[in-house]
C-alpha cells in the first residue's frame, strides 16, 4: 500500500521538500498532500479498501456506533468506511452549539478518520468536541501517522490509533522511486 501511495504522490507532486507549516501550525521541512489521492478514484479505493481492513480487523465494526470524518480530508474515507461498514457517518460542524450533525446519542461510540496525523492536534480538537456533546471515543484511523508523539498524546487519553503506514515506510518508499536526495531522506528520517 504504501509503494502506491508514494508512487502516487511523486507523479503528481503531492510530496515536496520546503519548509511549510501544517495546519495545525507546525514548521516542516516538507509537504504532504495526501488530499491528491482523493484524485485518482482507483487510488483512492485501495487506500480506503485498506482503511476497510485496518477498521474490520484491528478495531472491530461492532466496538464503535458511527463514524466521524475529519474536515476535510477525512471525511471521504469515513463516508467509504460508512458505506462498507454499515456504520452511520457523523459530521462535524466548526464553531457552531451542536458540533455533530447525524444519527447520534449520549454515550455512542464514535470512530474518529483522517488522512493523516501529525501532531495529533486536529484528531484531539475532534474528539474534544465528540466528548463535550456526550460521545465516547475510543479509536482512530488515518493513512499516515507522521508522528510517534501523536500516538502517546492519543494513548493518554485511552485512544489507540490506527494506521495503513508511518511515516518512515513513506520515507523509505520515496527514496526506492528515487524521490529524495540523500541529504533529504537523512533530514526527513531524522523526523520520525
């Protein structure tokens, strides 16, 4: 899975090397835009046949009640996860008195999807608005886990995440295509 991702990425450009800040406002010396995969339907459909499995084999369809998708990128993946899990999809609404819109009561297990996982910021914010309208939250998926340090914020607070890769797999895929200098591979290992 992640040679088609990294495959994918290099012929469209969605990994590049510049210092950026993600979202969640942390300098990187680079650009991950998995967004790019959302391009190529086939792609896409491995990749979240994948998610499918992790879900099915490692999380288990009947330890959650719905699915929340995290704007934006997440919410594709938690719509497939939806449909191929039989599992009602939550959305969540930014800056509003009810942040979940969807089929949803007092103690529901939500499962929490993403494309990746940096800091794990977003995902906490996510779930800090899930437990604050009475949900429970007890596991995340996500393509990419960029960070251990996101892993052991989410496992403080009883979430176990779940993932198709991390990101040194990502790393070692891109330098096999040839995608990276030696000193990029070394700096973006030195990251991991």
């Amino acid at each position: 899975m992640v040679d088609i991702v990294a495959k994918s990425l290099v012929k469209t450009g969605g990994f590049l090397i510049w210092p950026d800040k993600t979202d969640e406002g942390v300098l990187q010396p680079y650009v991950l835009n998995l967004t790019i995969i959302l391009s190529d339907p086939r792609i896409f459909e491995k990749v979240a046949r994948g998610m499918v499995n992790i879900v099915k084999e490692e999380i288990g369809v009947e330890n959650f009640n719905s699915i929340l998708g995290i704007p934006l990128a997440g919410i594709p993946y938690a719509s497939y996860i939806s449909l191929k899990t039989g599992k009602p999809m939550l959305l969540l609404k930014e800056d509003k008195a009810k942040a979940l819109e969807g089929l949803f009561k007092m103690g529901d297990k939500i499962l929490l999807v993403d494309d990746f996982i940096s800091t794990g910021r977003q995902m906490l914010r996510a779930m800090d608005k899930v437990i604050s309208e009475g949900g429970l939250v007890e596991d995340a998926v996500v393509i990419v886990c960029q960070s251990k340090n996101a892993v052991e914020k989410l496992k403080k607070r009883e979430v176990e995440l779940h993932f198709l890769f991390d990101f040194k797999e990502l790393v070692e895929s891109l330098r096999k295509l040839d995608a990276l200098t030696d000193e990029e591979y070394e700096s973006l290992l030195s990251r991991t």
